[in-house]
C-alpha cells in the first residue's frame, strides 16, 4: 500500500476494514439492482397483461431491452474512460436510470395506445442508455479504491457483489409483489424510489471516494467545443443516445441487424489481428477464447428464458399459492449468494488435488445443468399432468440447475478472458465476452417468441408448445454441453497455460463484475 493512499484512507476512514468508499459504491449499486430488476421481473407481465401485445411480440421486444443493457456500457465506459471520468458517469446514469423508472410508472390506459406507448418506449431507452453509463463504470471506482496490490481487492468485490445480488434479490420480491398486487404503478415507483435512494447515496458519499474515478483531463472537460463545455456535451450525446435506444427498441429486427453485422465485424477483426499480428501461442488462446464467447451466446439465450417465457410459464401453469409469479425472479440471485461462496471453495479445493475441470469442461458442465433444468421441468409438468398446475418445486428446481451453470460458465468465462487475451487485446476480447452476452439476450427473445401461440390453440396447447420448445432447447444444450467436453482437452491445449505469464494471470471479474452474470471473483489455478 502506497504512502498517499493510507493518508487517504486514515483521513476518510475505514469501515469493517475497508475504505468507506467501498460501502458507498455498495449501496449506490444495491440500490440500482433492485430497481433494474425488480423492474425487469414485471417487464414481461407489463407487456402481455397492460400493453397486450402477443406473447411473441412481447419476447422480442424483451430480448432487444436487455441486449442494449449490454451494448450501451460500450459507449458509456468509452466516454467515461476517454473524458467524463467514472465518477460523472455514473451519476449521469442514476439520473437518466430515475428518470426512466419513475416514467414507467406511468400506465395511460393500456392497449396499443400510440401516445402512451411512446412514454413506455421513453421510458425503456433511459433505462438503457442509464444503465449504459452506470453498469460500466461503478465496479472500476470499487478497484481505484485500492492499489493492485492490496490483498483486500478480493474481499472488496466479493462485499460488492452481495450488494448486487442483494438488490436484485429484494428488487423482484418487492416490485413484483407490488405491481401484481396492487398495480403496475406501485411496483415501478418502487424501482424509482430504489434508483433515487441509490442517486443519493452516491451523491452523499462523493468525499468517502477519496478523489477516485474522476475526469482524466478537468481542463480539457471543462473546455469548450462548438460554444459548449465539453461536459455538457458528452451530456448532450447521452441524451440523443436515448433517442436513437427510443427508435431501436420499437424496431427489434433493427437490434437483430446491428447485432449481427456488429458482431461478424468484430469477430473477423479479432481472427484478423491473431492471425497476422500474434505469435503463435497468442493466437491460438485468441483462438480458444473464442470458442468460449461463441458457446456463452448459446448458453445466454437459455438461460435468459427466465425473465420472459418462463415467467409467463410460472405465473400461467404453476401452482404458485398465490405468490405472484415476477416474485420467482429473486430465486437467482438468492442461489447466486447462497451457492457462489461454496463454488469457490470447490474449485479451491479440485485445484489443490489437480482434479479442477479446465475452464472449457466448466463450460460444457455449465451446458448440461441449463439443459437439464429444461427437461426437469417439463418432466415435472409432465407427472402433475398437462391439465394440472406443475408443482413449484420444479421452478425452484430449474433455477437451481440454471444458476450452478451459470456460476460455472460466468466467473469461470471472466478469468478465461483475461487470461486468454494479451495485454493490448485485453479490452477488446472483455467487450467481445459481453457483446456476446448482448446477442445471446437479443435471441434469447427469439426463443421466448417461438413459446408464445397459446392464444391462438388455447391455454393446454399453450403450455404443451412451451414445454416442446424447452424439451427442444434442453436437448440441445445438453448436446454441446457433452460435444464441449468432448473437445475440451483440444480447447485446453490451444491455451498453453503452462506458458502464460503471471503478470496475464488476472482474478476473474476483478475489473468487470457488475451482474449477477458475472458473479465470482475466483481464479483458475495456474494449470487448471
């Protein structure tokens, strides 16, 4: 630890030994979880019940919501890395993010009412493009809070992902209690009340910072351009971002494009630079690095059912006992907080006997539990009877097998990314892992499209079109997981662990953790 920064810390203060910056950050971003999802645990309710559009039409749209969640950090942690400094980033987001919250509480009367559809299109695109400026830059303040090599770093995001999974987890329970019980106007004005908590503490906290995260430049901020400080400018393009999130989230196959011409750019560029400026052992870790984001976009697509067509399946053919269905949503981040902890401890434990899976046989075990937590609960329905109501359990259950999958993909993914990639590709491989992630969101609501005719065939062939579609989807999850593991040695190979570098070696999500997506900070063994 640096003389200058235990100044900083005995002059700030400390709490259960760590900076009070650290405390700030947590519930600054506990707060704007909750709200993220516990709006996003009606979302889907929101459209098929108030705005009745079509189960289909409802899962697209979901999808291309949460895609630009993932591709605005782009431009909101370029900007901030560039000019506006984290700090500043993240405040103009929990403002836009208020605003965003507090206008879908706004109803109007429903239906395919132009007038008020454009609010509620409104009100999405500052959700998104607040989250753009915000998701990206909140966890970089919590590593500027330490020097590199303080062994507290550790425990520090291990406090703060609590404090996300903690906001997620009261988020869904709260807002979708409220807005099934009482109105959708309670449970969104609950998330904007949750957002503009989290706006006043990070206001509050600004001096527990301890000078972090600000602009690089402040000269050059403040500077004029065109007759307008600098500042305001970047300001200005956020707000014209949230036009264009306005126009592109009417217009999904708009989304679907950009994705995939983006995309196909991005990957030919990465091939690109490893064929022809890598050595040959760089190349083939960009090689397998790539293997592993293209099987995420399968694995994302999945697993992100949840927020769409199963919650529609929990709230239409569960036998729930009057537990409103958005409140199952809380089920992943209590099994995230619950399970994350003994995953690592797992791992620990493998590594030390030389037993740890390598990171590609993680991918292909995360394949199979996804795929599994469909069948198991198609079986469950099954057994129960396709005129019954299927037991909750099997929606505990499907969590579960979803949730141990994601700590075995996510984390694990994190740390293969920064492992894989040299230091001047470090950047582009992290962005090219959550533009996966994008696209893996964007067809997830594809997938959620292709369960929705029950109003055509009514409600029994409904649910049976469901659990077609998730024995389907099951199958083949469970297919690439095995194919995954079947190559996984090859995979393996391509990574020449045993020549990686130390100073390559960086901890899982250090930098990045910011969803309960990426929700662990423990690295593979050296090896692993």
């Amino acid at each position: 630890m640096t003389k200058a920064y235990a100044q900083h810390g005995d002059e700030a203060g400390t709490f259960f030994g760590h900076p009070k910056g650290l405390f700030v950050l947590f519930f600054a971003e506990m707060w704007e979880r909750f709200s993220y999802y516990g709006m996003r645990a009606l979302l889907i309710f929101y459209l098929t019940k108030h705005w009745l559009f079509s189960d289909g039409e409802a899962g697209v749209i979901y999808g291309a919501y949460t895609a630009l969640v993932y591709i605005t950090p782009v431009l909101g942690g370029y900007l901030a890395d560039k000019w506006l400094g984290q700090r500043k980033a993240v405040l103009y987001g929990a403002v836009l993010l208020t605003f965003g919250h507090f206008i879908m509480g706004f109803e109007g009367d429903g239906g395919q009412n132009a007038a008020d559809l454009n609010v509620f299109w409104l009100a999405l695109a500052f959700i998104i493009v607040g989250s753009g400026f915000l998701k990206a830059n909140i966890s970089v303040i919590v590593g500027q809070l330490y020097p590199r090599t303080d062994v507290r770093r550790d425990g520090a995001y291990t406090i703060f992902y609590m404090g996300i999974n903690l906001g997620a987890f009261f988020g869904s329970l709260l807002c979708g209690y409220l807005g099934e019980t009482y109105g959708w106007a309670y449970g969104f004005g609950a998330a904007g009340v949750g957002m503009l908590l989290g706006l006043i503490v990070f206001v509050w906290g600004k001096p527990y910072l301890l000078g972090r995260g600000e602009a690089p430049d402040p000269v050059k901020l403040a500077s004029p351009v065109m007759g307008i400080k600098l500042e305001w400018l970047l300001y200005i393009v956020g707000i014209l971002a949230v036009g264009v999130c306005w126009w592109m989230v009417q217009n999904q196959a708009i989304v679907g494009t950009v994705l995939g011409i983006a995309g196909a750019i991005l990957v030919a560029y990465v091939i690109y630079t490893a064929v022809l400026k890598l050595p040959s052992e760089d190349r083939d870790r960009i090689f397998a690095a790539l293997f592993l984001i293209l099987g995420s976009i399968l694995f994302w697509a999945l697993f992100e059912q949840a927020g769409s067509s199963l919650n529609l399946f929990t709230d239409r053919h569960v036998d729930r006992a009057g537990v409103p269905a958005s409140m199952f949503q809380s089920l992943n981040a209590a099994y995230i907080v619950l399970l994350a902890p003994l995953f690592a401890a797992l791992w620990t434990w493998l590594g030390r006997r030389g037993w740890e899976p390598s990171a590609p046989a993680k991918f292909g075990l995360a394949m199979l539990q996804l795929g599994l937590g469909f069948l198991v609960l198609k079986w469950g329905a099954e057994a129960a009877g396709m005129g019954n109501l299927t037991p909750v359990l099997f929606i505990f259950l499907i969590y579960l097998l979803h949730t141990t999958g994601e700590l075995c993909l996510s984390p694990v993914g994190l740390s293969a990314m920064n492992r894989l990639a040299p230091a001047h590709m470090a950047s582009l491989i992290m962005g090219t892992w959550f533009f996966a992630a994008a696209t893996g969101n964007f067809a997830s609501g594809l997938i959620a499209a292709a369960t929705g005719s029950e109003h055509a065939s009514g409600e029994g062939a409904g649910k049976e079109l469901v659990l077609d579609v998730y024995q389907t989807v099951g199958l083949w999850a469970i297919g690439f997981g095995v194919l995954v593991i079947l190559v996984s040695p090859l995979i393996r190979k391509l990574m020449h662990l045993d020549t990686l570098r130390d100073a390559e070696e960086e901890l899982a999500g250090q930098n990045e953790l910011a969803e309960p997506q990426a929700a662990g900070t423990h690295p593979e063994p050296k090896g692993a």
